[in-house]
C-alpha cells in the first residue's frame, strides 16, 4: 500500500499544483463488460485507471500474477507491460495522461491493484459522467475530480498492524460466498464468525489485522457492492433491492448507499444508465 500511496500522492500534488498538463484520450472512456475477455500482452502509452464495477479476473506483469475482484482499483503506468484477463467481469476505465516540465509520469510500479475501494467509485463514476458531456468547464472539473480520486486513493488504507493472525485464502472467498447467499438476513459479525467456526473476539481481531477495518465496516462495503451489482444488472426496484440485502427500512439503505458513494441510489442508477448507453 505505501507504493499507491506515494505514486497516487505525487501524481495528485502534480495535478492540482499546476504547471501540468492533463489529458483524457478521446473515446477512451466509459463503461464495458466483458465475458471471458484476455486483452493480449500490450505496452500503453497513458495511464489507464480501471474500477471493476463487477466480476474478477487478473493482470500479469513482470512475471507476476495479480488477481482481482469487483470493487478494484487497477491503475496501469505509461509504458508497462501487461496482460489483463476479465472472467467476466464490468468496468468503468479512463486512458489519460500527465505531464510537466516535459516530461510524462509514470508510476513505480508498472501495475497497482488496490482491493475493497469501493469508496473511489463516486469520482470514477463523477469523472466519467462529465467526460460524456459537453457543459462548461468540463476540463477543470475532471481534472479536480481526478485529483479527489488520486487523494482518496492515498489514505483508502492504513498499514496493517504488525503481528497477529491472518484469515487465510480460503477463509476469505468463505465469508464473501456466506454473504452473498445470506445478505438478506441482515447478517452481523457474529453471523461471519460462527460461518467460519470462530469465536467472535477472535473473529473481530483476526479480521481487522487482514482487512484493516472492522467487521461491520466490511460488511456495508459488501452490501454496498451487492447493491452496485443490482442496480445496474437488474431491474429491481430500489425498494426491492433495499429488502434483498437484509434492510427493514429503504430510507437506511439510501443514507448508507450515500455515505459510501456520495450520491444517492436513485442518482446512481440514472448517472450509470446515462454512461452506459
């Protein structure tokens, strides 16, 4: 993580300091699905900055393999090499490109992954929606927009704390599984805890040393993605959809889709729709 935070924090004072140049390529932006999809060694010249909205898949690079799953940041530097498969999978991607004093930036590494950045996909979604619109001062607001994102990036995780446990690989796709199929039940730490056997001390503790946030944090980013997936792959109500991830009452699932993104449900979907025709 200290790596997305240096390159992201550079990249952002770059940005917003001024006596810097930022483009977004043209006709590279949006919205895409994919099934099965393998793009092929290839060497970009900009960066590309992709959300995956939904699904998984991987990125190889340098001879390393990376993989990753909906709610994923993969922020790719100009001139990397790289491999990206989507099996299947939905993303919001943006191709731009920095420069000052002449000169292009280009991140430490030639790949980074940020996992469970579900926080970052208002301004992916914010700058995507202002680059398919022709209204004043479109430049300037995607370039804030970018810088936002960049610096949201930076302190999206803090280090984890030395020592302790770990869940494993396993104990991890358990969980998530456990989730999707019983989100309904409004599910609580306890709930996790006992699908994996543990106590819920232990649980809570070992928990926060993976992830870097509690169980109940956790869970509403799960929900959250659950509710992104809905949204724009089916044509539930919102209503409906509120029920479906375990809320009594609609108005809590608005106010919490609005913590997390910034907008409501209701924007959301229309902004998506919008990006996607």
């Amino acid at each position: 993580m200290a790596l997305v935070a240096a390159d992201a924090g550079r990249l952002a004072a770059l940005i917003s300091g001024g006596g810097s140049s930022v483009r977004f390529a043209l006709h590279f932006h949006g919205i895409s699905s994919f099934s099965h999809w393998r793009s092929g060694p290839r060497n970009v010249a900009t960066h590309i900055l992709n959300f995956v909205t939904r699904g998984e898949g991987h990125v190889a690079f340098r001879g390393r393999t990376v993989p990753f799953r909906a709610g994923a940041v993969i922020w790719m530097s100009p001139g990397s090499e790289h491999e990206i498969v989507f099996d299947p999978a939905e993303r919001h991607f943006m191709k731009f490109s920095v420069q000052a004093g002449g000169r292009r930036y280009r991140l430490s590494e030639d790949v980074i992954v940020v996992d469970d950045a579900w926080e970052l996909l208002y301004f992916s979604e914010q700058i995507l929606w202002e680059l398919n619109q022709e209204l004043p001062f479109r430049s300037l607001r995607c370039r804030a927009m970018l810088t936002m994102l960049l610096t949201s990036m930076q302190r999206h995780r803090r280090p984890r704390p030395r020592g302790g446990y770990l869940l494993n690989r396993a104990q991890q796709r358990r969980i998530t599984r456990y989730v999707e199929a019983n989100v309904h039940e409004g599910l609580t730490a306890a709930d996790l805890a006992r699908a994996l056997g543990l106590s819920h001390d232990y649980f809570s503790r070992v928990f926060k040393h993976t992830y870097g946030i509690p169980p109940r944090e956790w869970l509403l980013r799960e929900r959250m993605r659950l509710a992104v997936t809905r949204m724009t792959t089916t044509n539930e109500t919102l209503q409906e959809i509120a029920f479906g991830l375990g809320y009594n009452y609609p108005y809590l699932f608005s106010r919490q889709f609005k913590k997390v993104f910034g907008i409501s449900p209701r924007t959301y979907r229309r902004q998506h729709a919008e990006l996607a025709r």
